[in-house]
C-alpha cells in the first residue's frame, strides 16, 4: 500500500509511505537505475506528511517535484491533501494550497498528464468506503486547482487497487484490473485525453 512515482530526469523509481507490521510509514526511498542502480534513503527537511498508506503518487517534471496525494492515516477517512517533495542536495516537503473541493481518496491510482500540465486521479475508496470511478484533475499552473474532469463513454466500473499509467504516444491513461463491488478484476481501460475525454 505504499506509493511510487517514476523520477524520469533522474532515471529514478521513488517510494512513499505504505504499511508494515509495526504501522504505517512516511519514509521516501530512491531506487536508482543509472549504472549499477541501488536503494538510496531519502530524510527531507521540514514538516512531512503523516504515515500512510494507499496514497499515489506523480512525479511534476515541469517543477522538478515528487507529488503525493491522499491515502488513508491511522485508520481513518482517506485524506485530500496534495504534498510537494523537492528533491536534490537538500530535500523538504511542502504541503500544497489547493483551490476547488478536494476529494477524498484511498486505493485510487494517479497520473501527470504532461501536455495539460496536471495531476489526474481516477477511482479509489472516497470518504464513505465507497467504490468510485470518476476522475479529477489538479491542474497545477499557478494556484493548484481541482475539478472533475467530464469525460464520455461507457465507464470503468466503480473500483480500487487497480495500476495506471500515461501513455504518452497515445496522449492517454491506461487503466488496469483492481477490485470492484462484484470482486477481482483484469480488464485493460484506455481514457484518451484528446478531443473530448473519453473512455474505452
């Protein structure tokens, strides 16, 4: 249930938070592919999020920052909030000032959407422990606002756990398997993001 994001600049996986059997964790491990590659762990300056898991997890090229959303603390209600890590000789964490109406995700999956510069979040858990299948943008220039993103034809069905990914040949995220209320899936869904967004 940790969070995990692909540092492309740095040819680098990142890792955030998830669980063990002693809790919940909010440490950033690196994983380096360049030469021999290796683990490397992360201690940012400042505040940091609270330990977590089933949060997501982006990595902003255009602002050189690891971006981490929602997830659920302690047992509780997933959380809204959007953090900020920038990397470097001196790491710190940042935590977001957000304009719209936040929602409220667990297992739900997150992409950049690099051509329209913003954070798209589909499906999850919301506050309620229900199943969802909508999706929202954070758009990210200027003050970091979030919307629903209106999109066309026939839906995914409502779940969680499942992967995404952005297809950048294609301009599209891609979607796959998960649980929804009827169980395991291993469906493959594409949202193309061109002209009108729109699932299949």
């Amino acid at each position: 249930d940790h969070a995990t994001a692909w540092d492309s600049d740095r040819q680098q996986m990142i890792v955030f938070g998830g669980s063990v059997a002693q809790g919940l964790l909010n440490d950033i491990w690196e994983l380096s592919l360049v030469g021999g590659g290796g683990w490397t762990a992360v201690v940012p300056a400042g505040p940091a999020p609270q330990p977590r898991s089933s949060a997501s997890a982006v990595y902003d090229r255009a602002r050189d920052r690891l971006l981490v959303y929602g997830g659920q603390v302690n047992g509780g209600l997933p959380q809204s909030e959007v953090w900020a890590l920038s990397p470097g000789v001196t790491p710190a964490w940042t935590l977001l000032a957000v304009a719209g109406n936040p929602p409220r995700r667990m297992w739900h999956t997150a992409v950049y959407d690099p051509v329209r510069d913003r954070m798209l979040v589909f499906g999850g858990w919301d506050e309620f422990y229900a199943f969802r299948n909508d999706v929202w943008a954070l758009s990210l220039q200027g003050t970091p606002t979030w919307s629903v993103l209106p999109v066309s034809g026939t839906l995914p069905s409502p779940r969680r756990n499942h992967a995404a990914a952005y297809d950048p040949v294609r301009d599209r995220m891609v979607v796959f398997g998960g649980s929804d209320p009827t169980g395991p899936r291993n469906d493959v869904w594409a949202l193309d993001l061109g002209t009108g967004p729109g699932w299949s």
